[in-house]
C-alpha cells in the first residue's frame, strides 16, 4: 500500500506512513485531508480498543479509514478509490 501511497501517488496526495497522532500511531496519514488509513488483520475485528482509538483521533479531526488487509490483496483499485472519494469530500484533491 505504501508504494502506492507515497510520493503523492495518489492524485498528489501526501500521506506519510507510521505517524505519531496524539498518543498513537497511524498506518497512513495525510494531514491536508485530515484522513487517517489503517490496514487491520483479523484480530482487529470489533475491536473496542481500536473504536476508542478512531473516537480519539475523530476527536482530533481527522476521519478514519479502516481496511482489511485481504481487501487490499483482493480489491485494491477499490481501497484506493474509497480512499480518494474521501479525499475529494474534504477538498483535498
């Protein structure tokens, strides 16, 4: 995902990867779309940890995308298009 996402890959968006936010810290971020992406395996499924996690980080304005790492094996034209369809609604694109 990274060597899609770096490098304003993705419509000259600027993410940086493995970003302290707060007291966490985040697969991806880009801090003009306040967009924030992880990338969750199978133990991450209804998580309270990380719904307190994403409270957080909304709470510090930024949206949380998450995605199952088989979704990016499987449908990744898909995760990245979500992804910009976000970026877009906050007029970073």
């Amino acid at each position: 995902m990274w060597l899609l996402l770096r490098d304003r890959r993705l419509s000259g968006l600027k993410f940086r990867r493995q970003m302290p936010l707060d007291s966490y810290v985040v697969d991806f971020a880009s801090l003009s779309a306040r967009l924030v992406v992880e990338l969750d395996g199978s133990q991450h499924a209804d998580s309270e940890r990380d719904q307190v996690r994403d409270a957080a980080l909304e709470a510090l304005g930024y949206e949380v995308l998450r995605f199952w790492n088989t979704d990016v094996l499987l449908r990744l034209a898909d995760v990245l298009e979500t992804i910009f369809q976000h970026a877009m609604q906050k007029g970073a694109c």
